[in-house]
C-alpha cells in the first residue's frame, strides 16, 4: 500500500461495491448499454487475450470480456466492489491490491491489454499516478495495449476538479515507454477535440 488514501476510498469509504452495481442493473434494465468499454476494447483483439482491468470494480467489464472469449484479471484496492465480482464471477481472477504496487500481486506480465476505465487515473492516490502508469506499461508484452477513459473537468468526475490532465498522462506514459495510438472523446469512438470533457485513449508498447 501507497500510506495514502486513493480518491475513490475519500469519496466512498470503501463500502461503494453493491450501490455501484446496483445503480449499472438499474442503467441495463432502463435499455442503456452498459458494455460501451468491453466493446472497445473487443474491437482491439482477436479471441483469446489477456487482459488485465486495473481497477476492474465489480467486474462488470471483465465479465462481459470474458463472456466474448477473453482472459481477464481483475484487480481492485476495494474489497466491497471486489466481493460482488467474486460473487457473480467466481471462476474469473479477483485480485485486491493497490495498482501501484502491481509488481507484488505475483501476475505473470505479458497482457494483451491492460485497461483502466471508471475515471480510474483521476481517482488514484495522489503523487502515484506515474508508478501506476509504469507498472500498468510493465504488465504489457511487446505490442501491448493500455486503454484508459478519464473525466476531464467536474462535470465528467465524481471530483468538484479534475485532478490529471492529459498532457500529464501523457508524459507519464511516454516515461514508461508507451506511444498514444488513439484517443476518442466516448467509448463509442467519437471523435476527441480540444477541450472535451472525457478522453478515451489507447497508448501502445513497442514491439521491440
């Protein structure tokens, strides 16, 4: 652990797990499509990746990866979005540990695609979003994939201010080696300009 509290744990005291997935049931019951980030990513990879969903929450993401004949491990620093995973997936990988000590969890590197959705980059303990980014770049084989969907101004966060900027982000990722592919305004490929609100990005590792 970082000593520091991350800013979903400010937010939520870590007790989050069944009114977060209880507010997705009652999106897919209204007829919203609560698959946007799995279609995504899907679109990136052919059947059978690995995948890692950093910050994976209730797993509602990896489940529906899984169920398009993906490998996912999901990991999470919050034991009560972690339980309700277990509890609808328990046959997927759950791990709970802090992203930015990814390196400790025992993975075996070498993913297709490392994805951090659900404002997961603004919401992380301040001062460690760069040791995240390297450990998340780390993760990856050659040719690898980070995909990350970040608020950015109130409007898009649970913050009263955007606490990353992309230039930001983009910095720590050219530092851990990664090259920004694509980047989309929503995770049905919108067009991103200047000055959106939400940012959809697909950064790569070299191959060699």
């Amino acid at each position: 652990m970082t000593g520091q509290r991350d800013r979903w744990a400010e937010l939520t005291g870590g007790q989050a797990g069944e009114e977060y997935a209880q507010r997705f049931a009652r999106l897919a019951e209204s007829g919203h499509d609560i698959h946007g980030e799995a279609a995504f990513c899907a679109a990136l990879l052919k059947p059978a990746a690995r995948i890692l969903d950093a910050g994976c929450g209730t797993g509602r993401i990896a489940i529906r990866l899984a169920e398009l004949g993906h490998y996912c491990t999901g990991v999470d620093i919050d034991p009560s979005m972690l339980a309700v995973a277990r509890r609808d997936a328990p046959t997927q990988e759950w791990l709970l540990g802090d992203l930015a000590r990814l390196d400790a969890l025992g993975l075996n590197p070498g993913f297709d695609l490392a994805l951090a959705a659900g404002n997961v980059i603004p919401l992380l303990a301040p001062g460690t979003e760069p040791a995240v980014v390297r450990q998340l770049a780390a993760a990856l084989r050659p040719g690898g994939l980070l995909v990350t969907g970040m608020g950015l101004d109130a409007a898009h966060l649970p913050l009263s201010e955007p606490s990353v900027t992309l230039a930001e982000f983009d910095h720590w990722c050219t530092q851990s080696g990664l090259t920004l592919r694509q980047r989309y305004a929503t995770w049905s490929g919108d067009p991103y300009d200047e000055g959106c609100g939400y940012a959809v990005s697909v950064h790569s590792r070299p191959t060699t």
